[in-house]
C-alpha cells in the first residue's frame, strides 16, 4: 500500500515539468489561461508520475460545483420545441467544450418572464452561467445587471455592446451586413428591403441593418425606411412581414432577412404572391441554421461560427471562474451563397 510519503502531488508534477505548483494547479483545473506548450509539459508529467485528480475534493476546496449552467430562453417557433434552430447546432459545442474542460453542463429551459436571474445569483447550483437568446435587450438589461451586482459570473452570446453589463461573444453582424448588402449591389439590386426589427431594442439585427446600409451608402444609396418590417427570428413573423411588405406597394428588388427563419417565411410569402426567386427578387437571411440549404430555392445566407463561438463562450466563463482575465470577443461572419441570390 502507497504511504502517505509515496504519493505523489503537485508539488511533485511541477518540479518535473519545471512550472510552478500554481501553474499545475490551473492546467488541473482545466483553466484556459495556460498557454499549449507548457498545458503539455504539465499533463506528461501526470502520466509519467500516475497522478489522478479527486475532482470531487478540489472542487470542495475551491467552493465550487464543477457544474456550468446553459440557460435557453423562449423564442417563438413554428413547432413546440420554442428554442432557435440556430442555438442547437451551438449547444453541441458548449456540450464538448465542457466536457474538455471536465465540467458537468446543466441544460436549464427558462422563460424571459421567470425570476430566473435570482434564482442563479449567489446559487450553488453552476459555478457561472451561459446565456443564449433574450429577445428584447433593453427588457432583458435589468437581469443582467441584477447578474452583476450579485457578483455571478456568466458569459452570452449576442451583440458586443460598449455599455453592456458583464461579458458577450458574438458575431460581427455589422461586417455580415456589409458583406449581404455589397453582394446585392452586385447583382444590381438597388432595392433592398429588411425583414428584422432595426432598433437597439434588438441591437444584433440593428447591426446587420446598418452593415447593409454601410454598403449602399458607400454606393451612392441608402435603405429606405419604409422597405423596413420588424419582425422576430420566426418562419411566421417572416411570413407575415413579407405579406406586409408587398401590401405596401412599394418596389423592392432584393430582401435582407435578419435571420434565416424570417428569410424562410418571407420565401414563402413571396412564392404566394408569384414574386419569382431569385429572377425578380433576390433573397439572403443570417445564421446558416441547417434549413437554409433545403428551401426552394436554397438560401444564400451569412454563416455564424457555431464550433468557435462553443468553445470561446467556455473558455471565457471559466476564465472569470479562474479569476482571469476574460473580454468580450466578436468572431467574423461569412457569406454562404446559393440559390436564392442567382447561384447555381
């Protein structure tokens, strides 16, 4: 039997991997503030000396739960499931970045109305909290100060605001709707309407808004505010912005879904109304959510990175869990064409 004198412990890992017993302690930890090289020098040397870590233990000494907790919020949908299409292909990569990092993820289903912020705050329940969708930000500011003010550590995706409480990972939407608008203008579309609420109430399809906007003003052009239609990321409220967009009567040549559900309602709306796509209208959402490669016609789209976005949410919340530092970081967006704008 291995006396207490035998066993080895950090102190032993560190000298043979020529790091500080601080340094062990966080590569133990699954800290991501340790750089590839010497994260390598520290796990050789648990292999070579057998070391295998009481996780339950470190975690007691730490305070800690060796939990995360993802919170998904409501969003209207066509089907029961009521979460964005979008947010699961994102759930994947949370799920494996936790796993890298040895920590549990609890998946908690809340609605915007429910107290869910008290609830969390100061809890033992997750060591901090991911945040995906919220609907109406400025509604949805409130909680996330009360998040702040108790000292609860947490991380969302959305839009990258200067004023935001705590901290985000997000797309850049502004670059994506430079991207959607600048390719229209290719096509020689010059009337360009937006399905999308273009408020700082939603500010990640404001952005979008004003990336297309930015593109036709370096044109010579503006968006034209009354090809404009609010609508939330649902195949109904694309739908029916579309309808409301024809009622109207005035003339557009190209949409610019602010995300691909809207953009697969409008598809459909257009269809109803023998507005031919993409020969008389060119069509472009955002996302890249599976269903846009199999709408009639496909739909060219700006593609989110779902696999980074995963892993950079984790590794910041865990960064503040560490003690850290930690910002908040935009990831670029990417154009996928297809079908919808003309491509073969």
């Amino acid at each position: 039997m291995q006396s207490k004198r035998d066993r080895v412990t950090s102190i032993d890992i560190a000298h043979l991997a020529g790091v500080s017993q601080a340094t062990v302690s966080r590569v133990l930890n699954g800290s991501p503030l340790v750089n590839v090289e010497t994260r390598r020098r520290v796990e050789a040397a648990v292999r070579e000396l057998g070391y295998s870590v009481d996780r339950r233990a470190s975690n007691l000494r730490l305070q800690r739960s060796g939990t995360l907790a993802l919170l998904l919020f409501e969003d209207p949908t066509s089907d029961d499931s009521h979460i964005n299409p979008f947010f699961l292909a994102m759930l994947g990569s949370i799920t494996r970045a936790a796993a890298r990092a040895g920590y549990d993820l609890l998946v908690s289903f809340q609605q915007l109305s429910d107290d869910w912020h008290a609830d969390y705050a100061g809890s033992m329940k997750a060591d901090g909290l991911i945040l995906l969708g919220y609907g109406d930000y400025l509604s949805y500011r409130g909680k996330l100060e009360a998040l702040v003010a108790h000292g609860t550590r947490f991380v969302r995706w959305g839009a990258v605001l200067p004023d935001q409480p705590g901290l985000s990972i997000g797309c850049d939407n502004l670059q994506g709707g430079r991207l959607v608008g600048e390719h229209l203008l290719g096509l020689g579309r010059r009337r360009i309407a937006f399905l999308g609420d273009a408020s700082t109430h939603y500010p990640e399809f404001f952005d979008r808004y004003r990336g297309c906007d930015a593109a036709l003003q370096a044109a010579g052009l503006a968006m034209d505010p009354a090809l404009q239609i609010d609508a939330q990321s649902s195949e109904d409220d694309g739908y029916g912005a579309a309808r409301a967009l024809i009622a109207r009567g005035q003339p557009f040549d190209a949409v610019f879904a602010a995300s691909d559900l809207i953009a697969i309602g409008a598809l459909r709306a257009l269809a109803e109304h023998g507005l031919r796509v993409p020969e008389e209208v060119s069509v472009a959402g955002f996302d890249d959510i599976p269903a846009a490669r199999f709408t009639t016609p496909a739909l060219t789209t700006v593609a989110q990175d779902t696999s980074s976005a995963g892993a950079m949410l984790v590794e910041t919340l865990m960064a503040l869990i560490d003690g850290g530092p930690a910002a908040s970081r935009m990831l670029p967006a990417r154009l996928v064409l297809r079908q919808s704008c003309g491509e073969r």
